[in-house]
C-alpha cells in the first residue's frame, strides 16, 4: 500500500467519521410515558421509553440519560440501568436513568422499566438527553427533549377503625334522620310561618296571595349524603400526611356503604387545571379516583381559610347530609366551627389526625 492509498483511506475514513456525527441525531425520535397515570403507594408500575431510528444509517452509539423524580424506585430485576440521584429542579429532587444503546436502520426500541414510588404526590417525567457519537466514540453530539408528564400517587390507606366506629353510629342517625329532614328540592305544598323556619323558606308569592306569611313545605329526602371537609390550615407537613391519608380512607369507607359524598379542601391543589380542590357529590368508582387523585396532588399550602371554606360549603345547605369536617386539631378553631354549626344548623362530625384521628 503506498502512501497516496494510505492518505485516501485516512481521508475517507475522516470524512465517514465527519458524517455519521453531523448526523447521528437526525431522524431519532424519543418518549417516554407511564402505563398508569395515577397508582397507589409502592405499586409497581412501568415506564415505557421508546426510541426510533427513522433513518438509514444506524446508529453506532446513542447515551440515553432520562430525567425522573429522585422519589422513584426501580424493580428489583431491573438491570443495565445507571440510577443516580441528582441536583434539586426548583425544589423537586430528581434522578438520571442512564443506559448506552446500539439502533439499526429504522429500528424502534422500546424498553419497559418497572418501577415503584413509596410517597405520596404528584410526579413529573421531565425528558432526556440523547448523546450520539461516531464511529469511533471520539466525539459526540447531545440533544434534549422536554416532557412533562405526570405520575399521581394516592395517598396511603391507614386504619381508621375507631373513627369508623364513631361516625358509624352518626351516621346511623343521619340513616334514620333522612326521613324526618325536609328535602328544599321537592316542594309539595305551602304552611303558615311559624318563626321557626329558615327566613329562605318562606314563599313570597303565597305570603302575598293569602296574607300571612307562608314557607314551603318540602317532600322527604331519600338519599344518604355526606361531606368531606378536609382543613390543612396550620398543620405541620406530616399532620397534613396524615390528614390526607385519613381522609383517603373515609372516602373509601363511604365508598363501600355506597354513600353519596362530595369533597373539598383548602390544600392547593398541584395541577394546570385549577388549584382549588372540590369534587361534586357522587359514588362510584371513577368519582372516588376523582377525590383520591386531589388527595394525592394536594400540597402543604392553603388556597383558603377555615371560614371561607365553611362558609361556602354550608351555605344554604338543607338537605340532611352529614359533615365531616377533618383538621389537625379542631380544638384549634373551636369558635368558628361552633359559629357555622350554629348558622347551619347542622353538627359537623370532627376528626383530628393530630390527634390518632378521634373524636
């Protein structure tokens, strides 16, 4: 081989070198997905990264580093990744998954890591990094595609037996009482006001037409409800924990007793949609993922305080539903808790996490 074939050979291998690394990104397309939006705590779960080589040159090395909550645990069997713990995004901490992978032409790999988070919150899968080098792996080119997909986790189940028991026989009497408490949708007729009466019930076209003051009569309600109210208003960042998984396993309980039930919370709620959490009376399975998924994206701070939050939950309610009001302590607020009863004319059932969760 003479020197003139050499040169050509180190030219062309050069230029090939030159080549594949202006074009080692082109054509990959990259993403990365949860199989399940929401899960409980310590479920396994698997993340699904899908990587595509949509040209006609393979791709001789590809670094993929991907961006995941540092809450994350991989499965047990899980090998060949590189996990490492790294510096807070604002004040999230997350984690690199790291693997080195080897594409043909117009091949797609899809890789399923199981996985599981043992804490309760909302979690963001940020993305990745793609490094491609050359033929040699002298030199390389990265890329980073963005994501933000996320990840709910409910909050742990945790025993409320005494509870259980406790509103058991309240709501018991609410059982009995839904026959004897007027129902303000169905009226069946007019009464002469006693004094009694809310000054809302009074008619005043009948008032007028028979003149004497007149109130509704209302029809009887038929139907068990209930209200969650969930405070977190001065509680400390564990009480919340345990008010949030208290209140997970009431909603189950109503669940079970197919009680109707509808929820809110002062916690700011961590989502692009709103950040107020109310979820409307219901029962079944998709209205209880409603409340457990705020309950699992609800954070430490407030939208609200303790009186606005009863005021505009009891305002105007008259229809027997049962209260249950849930807080760190709710000896707290004694006096504006006995206020809104008194308005409402109705006792809110009061169950204190800091407290075990009793009476």
């Amino acid at each position: 081989m003479n020197f003139l074939t050499l040169a050509v050979l180190i030219a062309a291998a050069y230029l090939i070198q030159k080549y594949v690394l202006m074009h080692a990104l082109d054509g990959l397309t990259y993403d990365m997905r949860s199989e399940r939006r929401a899960v409980e705590p310590d479920e396994p779960f698997h993340l699904v990264s899908t990587i595509e080589n949509n040209k006609r040159m393979p791709v001789f090395f590809l670094h993929l580093n991907e961006t995941v909550p540092a809450g994350i645990q991989l499965g047990e069997h899980e090998k060949g990744i590189d996990f490492r713990v790294m510096k807070a995004y604002g004040t999230e901490p997350l984690a690199s998954m790291q693997q080195v992978l080897y594409l043909m032409p117009r091949q797609r790999a899809v890789r399923r890591t199981e996985v599981s988070i043992s804490r309760r919150g909302r979690y963001i899968l940020r993305g990745a990094t793609l490094t491609a080098g050359d033929l040699l792996g002298l030199e390389s080119r990265s890329y980073q595609h963005p994501l933000a997909r996320e990840i709910v986790v409910y909050p742990r189940k945790t025993d409320i037996s005494h509870v259980r028991q406790a509103y058991g026989g309240y709501l018991g009497d609410i059982s009995v009482r839904r026959f004897i408490m007027p129902d303000p949708i169905d009226t069946i007729g007019f009464r002469e006001y006693t004094g009694n009466e809310p000054q809302r019930d009074i008619s005043w076209r009948e008032t007028l037409r028979r003149g004497r003051l007149m109130v509704k009569q209302y029809d009887y309600t038929a139907e068990m409800r209930a209200s969650l109210i969930v405070d977190i208003s001065d509680a400390t960042k564990e009480e919340a924990e345990r008010i949030f998984s208290v209140t997970r396993s009431i909603a189950d309980s109503l669940e079970e007793k197919h009680i109707m039930f509808s929820f809110v919370t002062n916690a700011w709620i961590l989502s692009s949609s709103s950040v107020f959490g109310y979820v409307p009376d219901g029962t079944g399975p998709v209205h209880l993922n409603a409340v457990l998924e705020c309950l699992g994206r609800a954070s430490c701070e407030i939208t609200q305080d303790t009186g606005k939050m009863l005021r505009d939950t009891l305002k105007g309610r008259n229809d027997g539903r049962s209260y249950i009001y849930i807080s760190a302590d709710s000896t707290k607020r004694r006096d504006i808790l006995n206020y809104y009863e008194t308005e409402a004319g109705q006792k809110l059932f009061r169950v204190d996490c800091a407290k075990e969760a009793v009476l």
